[in-house]
C-alpha cells in the first residue's frame, strides 16, 4: 500500500506534507447527475450512466483516406473519458475549432444519441443515429455507422492532427446555422492521440475536451455560488460531466483520490473558468456574471494569494482522470445515486494544483 501511495504521488505531485489520508468508510458524496456533450461546445445530455469511454476496447472506423485507398479499416483504440463526450467539433473553413467563445449560438445547437448508446458494450449499427436540431433549422441525423473520410488540418486549442468529416449534409447544416464555413467531424481515434498535460496527468488522453478527461462540481458550490447572485444560475453553464451532492460547498477543491463504483479517479487540477460560463445556454447571450461574482471570492488572488501568475483566474471544479481508463475490462460505469468516496485531499485550495 505504501508503495502505491507512493507511486500515484509521484505521479499527481502530492506531497507527504500537504496531502490528508481520508479513513472513512462513509462516502462523502454522491453522483446526483452525469452529463455528456457529443458536440465540443454545443448543449449537453444528462444521463443516469455512462461508460468509462468505452468500457475495454472500442472498434473505431477509420474511414478512407482523401486521396487514398478507399473501404473500412477498423483499429482497436481505448479512450479515456465518458463515452461520446466531446467526441465531435464543429470546425471552421480552415479546421480550426469553433466554441461557444466565438460562437456562442452554439449553445442553442440540442443533441440527442439512441437510448441504447449509454448501455455498456453497445455499438453502433447501420441504422444507428445521432440527432441534431437547432431554432430555425431542419433536423439534422448524423449516422454513427457510416464510412467517414480522413481530413488532416484540424486544430482544437494546442492539437492539431487529422479527423473523421462526417459529410457534406452535416457540413452544410452547420454553416447555414452558423453562417460561415463549417464542417462537423469526428475525432479520430484509429490514428490520433491527444495527451493529458503530463504535468497534471502523465499518460492520460482526451478526444476535444479542453484539458481532461473528466469535470466534477458539487451542488454545494453551485449552491454557495447562487446565494451571492441576484439571479441564480443553472448547472448548464458550467458544463461539468459529473455533479456530486451531499459534501460542503468547494469540498471537490481538496479531493486528490476518489473512489466511485471500484474505480479510482484522480483529482489532477482545479478548473479555471473562461467566458462560457456568463453565456446563457438557452438564448446564447452573454453576459457578466457569474465571472464578476467568482473573481471576489473563487480567484487565484484569493485562493493562491502567493502565487502570483494566477490570481488573475477564477476557479470552480475539478478536473478529473481514471486510472481505470487506462486498461480494458468490463464494468467501467458511473451512475446517478453512486457513492463517492474520498481517499486523498489536501488541507486547502491553496495546496491543489491549479
């Protein structure tokens, strides 16, 4: 055991000095939601559970090569990640990708996968879909089965490498909602590989998530937030995958090892907000808060007064990986109602990594 200690705090950089065992059997928390978003940027789905992406081995379609010999190829690829989360990016003319940072309509752009597609070991079939609409837009279905074409220049924030376009239909839905442009593809994930920053999470991957794998906010720092607001705020506009209740509010700030249904996350870093959060993700307007609220009592000036180089961040969640993502194997499910319990955490704020 000591030695295992041992190895995952070389790994996250805890220390012996700032880095609390917790011995409770009692779980600190629970799962009250699980949400995924498919599109990097566009809304999101709750679910009652989802896989560790994909539970084991996942058959992948590389698609065909512009250019290049046609037909499928398929390549046994793991994943890290909730399954289909943030497994699809709306680029612009030059593959660059777009977010509700530039474009913040695509918020208004609702996703909906087959029911089935949250089951564990399911695949995808000839006939499987996933549907798109947006205000004043046709639905649009993308099929989760079909041959993609491999198209290299695809950049999203430090990445770039090649992806799946999903085809011309899909490419000019979204330049007539966006009104520029626009191509829906898939990340490809029978060639591409997208590192976790090493210093964080040394050998964990994301597909287009910003940073990690996973996100965790608790109900009560949602809560405390919204009683220093005028007008409370949604979760939506925090865009977590997992939302815990029952623990203090900023608790998930201290949590360095969880454990949920025998798998061990990690909490590697705390979640520095950009502007989406002032975005209202039902009209897609943006506004001041709750960025001007959090700068008073959730920035680096407050939190990590000594630390110079991020007093100018405000910061609220977690940013999670599993240790389980790294292998195969059956079971790697979360639910709504499982216990969270907390193994590791740090004294204060001041002592998390961010």
């Amino acid at each position: 055991m000591e030695k295992a200690s041992s190895l995952i705090a070389s790994l996250f950089g805890s220390s012996s000095s700032t880095t609390t065992t917790t011995t409770t059997q009692a779980p600190s928390s629970t799962i009250s939601s699980i949400f995924i978003y498919p599109i990097k940027s566009c809304r999101g789905i709750s679910v009652p559970q989802a896989p560790i992406a994909p539970t084991g081995l996942c058959l992948f379609c590389g698609g065909k090569k512009v250019g290049g010999p046609t037909g499928h190829y398929f390549v046994l690829k793991y994943q890290q990640g909730l399954r289909w989360d943030r497994q699809w990016l709306v680029v612009n003319s030059k593959g660059r990708a777009y977010t509700q940072r530039v474009e913040p309509k695509l918020a208004l752009v609702q996703l909906e996968l087959p029911n089935e597609a949250f089951e564990e070991g399911w695949e995808p079939k000839e006939d499987s879909y996933f549907v798109i609409r947006a205000p004043g837009m046709d639905v649009l279905k993308v099929s989760l089965g079909r041959t993609c074409e491999v198209v290299d220049g695809i950049s999203c924030w430090e990445w770039s490498g090649s992806a799946l376009d999903e085809g011309p239909e899909a490419s000019e839905w979204f330049s007539r909602y966006i009104g520029k442009p626009s191509r829906l593809v898939r990340f490809n994930a029978a060639s591409e590989t997208r590192a976790v920053d090493p210093a964080y999470g040394r050998g964990y991957k994301t597909m287009f998530s910003d940073e990690y794998p996973f996100m965790m906010l608790s109900q009560g720092s949602l809560d405390a937030l919204n009683e220093q607001l005028q007008e409370p705020l949604p979760i939506n506009r925090f865009r977590p995958n997992i939302l815990v209740d029952g623990c203090k509010p900023f608790s998930e700030d201290l949590w360095t090892e969880l454990i949920i249904n025998k798998m061990t996350f990690h909490g590697v870093k705390l979640c520095s907000r950009c502007k989406v959060p002032t975005i209202n993700q039902d009209n897609g307007i943006a506004g001041s808060e709750p960025t001007e609220t959090l700068m008073k009592f959730r920035s680096g000036k407050v939190l990590r007064p000594n630390n110079g180089k991020l007093q100018g961040k405000v910061y609220f969640g977690q940013n999670l990986v599993c240790k389980e993502s790294l292998t195969g194997g059956k079971g790697k499910v979360i639910r709504v109602g499982d216990p969270v319990f907390v193994v590791k955490q740090v004294p204060s704020p001041a002592d998390a990594a961010a």
